[in-house]
C-alpha cells in the first residue's frame, strides 16, 4: 500500500487554467522557456542546414539587394541619400525590413507547420510565433556584422562621421518597435491562418504593399504629398528606419522624441487585438490545424 500511495503522488494531475482574453502568460512562456529555444534553434537548423553557404546567406541576401538599388536607384535614376553613402542608406532599410518581413511570414505560417505538436502535447502556444521571431532576430543580428563592418570602412575612408553610442541606441530602439509590430501582426495572422488557409495566398500581397509604403528605397524628406507624409507617418517601420539612418546623418538625440504621440497607441492596439485574437482561437487550435 505504501507504495502505491508513492506512485499516485509521483502522478498527480496538473490542472491547467485558460488565461484571460488579455492574457500575455509571461509566467508560463518563461516557465518553459527551454522549449522556447528548442523551437527557435531548430528553426534555425531547418533553414540552413544542407544549403552550401550556409548562414552565409544571411548575408547575401541584404548585400544583393543593396547592391541593386546602389546601381538601380541611385546609380541609374539618380536617387539622392543625403548625407548618408548610399550603401549605409539603403543596408540600414533593408536591415529592418527583412526582420519585419521574415518575423511576420515565418509566425503567419507556424501554427501551421508545427500543428502535429500542436495535437500531441500541452505548451503555452504563443511560444510558436515568437520562435519564429527568435529565428528573425538571429539573421538580423549576423546581417548588423556587416552593416557595422561596411560603417567601419566609411569612417576609415572619412566619408562618414558617426556617433556610436547614439547609433547603437537607435538600433536597440528600432529593433524594439520593429519586433513589437511584426509580433503583433504575426501572431493575429497566426491564429487567423489556423482556420482560414487564405492568409497564406493574402500574406504575400500584404507584404509586397507595405514594401512601398516603407521607406527602404526611398528619402521620406523627398515626398512631397502631405497624404503619402500621414501614411508613412502611421507606419511603425518608418520611426525605426528613420531613426537608424538619423544615426548615420546628424547623431541628434532628438531623433528619439520624434515619435508622433499617436504611434504607441498604435502599437499598444496592435499588441492588445493580437492577443486577444489568439487568446479566443487558441482552445480550438488542436481540432482545426
């Protein structure tokens, strides 16, 4: 008998409770933290592993697109970057751009991908969509080596003086609310895409439409139309690349307090509708998947 009562101890049930309709579940996510690793490390594995270059790639990729719009766009159509070189300009676009774009694709799609874990076992779900943003911010931080690498020979050559303190800021700053707004979107198009399978046709369009209205290619100090100003000015991408680059031109602390009034309303209301979002699909995420 002893050792029964032993046996039933060991076993006892654990009783998990929902979380409120506005729950984060931080305590949770950080309870089972290591499977928030594994999930981002495997990610990781997945996406290099038998390719030639390896994570090389993550480099290529935001080389050779700057490339092309050095040549395309200030080469050959004679765009102007102020006083910023026109690589810096255009890597410092694209820098914050692939980390917005590969977040949100990569979490649009996870809860999909990883439906037969999904079905098998009990873990906080949102801890599959911000794997995904693990995932991104690994590129984005081997893709900084060479933004960094690329500074450093315009501030040997003297065709760049740059403040670094004020421009590591800036990126920490720019990262923040660039994660913030691909989470937000990536994990409401990830609880949505669990029933409607057509977010995965809708996403690409999506993503191709806010590519314009971000400026990655483009001086916003160039527009002339106050209504493209007030569509740039919604656009949380726009504080984050703008304040990057201001790093790179004037280093003015102010740059920070340029943030219009009405921006963290909008992030906190993506936060908020997001979670809310997953938190009314989520009990029906291991039927439908």
């Amino acid at each position: 008998m002893p050792q029964k009562q032993k046996v039933s101890d060991e076993f006892k049930p654990i009783i998990i409770r929902p979380g409120g309709s506005f729950s984060f579940g931080l305590a949770e996510l950080w309870r089972y933290r290591e499977l928030l690793y594994f999930f981002t490390w495997k990610e990781i594995k997945i996406r290099y592993k038998q390719a030639l270059l390896g994570v090389l790639w993550t480099w290529l990729q935001p080389l050779t697109m700057m490339v092309v719009f050095v040549l395309v766009l200030n080469r050959g159509l004679g765009f102007t970057t102020g006083e910023v070189p026109a690589p810096l300009f255009y890597l410092s676009g694209l820098l914050i751009w692939n980390l917005f774009n590969h977040s949100v694709t990569n979490a649009a799609q996870s809860m999909v991908t990883h439906g037969h874990i999904i079905k098998k076992i009990y873990f906080p779900r949102l801890a599959i969509p911000i794997s995904s943003i693990g995932t991104a911010t690994f590129d984005f931080i081997i893709s900084m080596l060479i933004f960094f690498v690329l500074l450093t020979w315009y501030q040997i050559k003297g065709m760049i003086m740059v403040s670094f303190p004020f421009l590591i800021s800036g990126f920490v700053v720019a990262y923040l609310v660039t994660i913030f707004t691909s989470f937000s979107i990536g994990t409401w198009l990830a609880a949505i895409n669990v029933k409607y399978r057509d977010v995965r046709y809708v996403l690409p369009f999506l993503i191709q439409s806010l590519f314009f209205i971000t400026p990655v290619m483009y001086d916003t100090e160039k527009i002339k139309y106050g209504w493209a100003q007030k569509l740039l000015e919604i656009n949380p991408l726009h504080y984050a690349i703008q304040l990057i680059r201001s790093g790179l031109s004037n280093g003015d602390w102010k740059s920070f307090l340029d943030l219009q009034w009405f921006m963290p309303v909008i992030l906190i209301c993506l936060f908020v509708f997001s979670i809310y979002i997953f938190r009314r699909m989520e009990a029906y995420f291991a039927d439908i998947v």
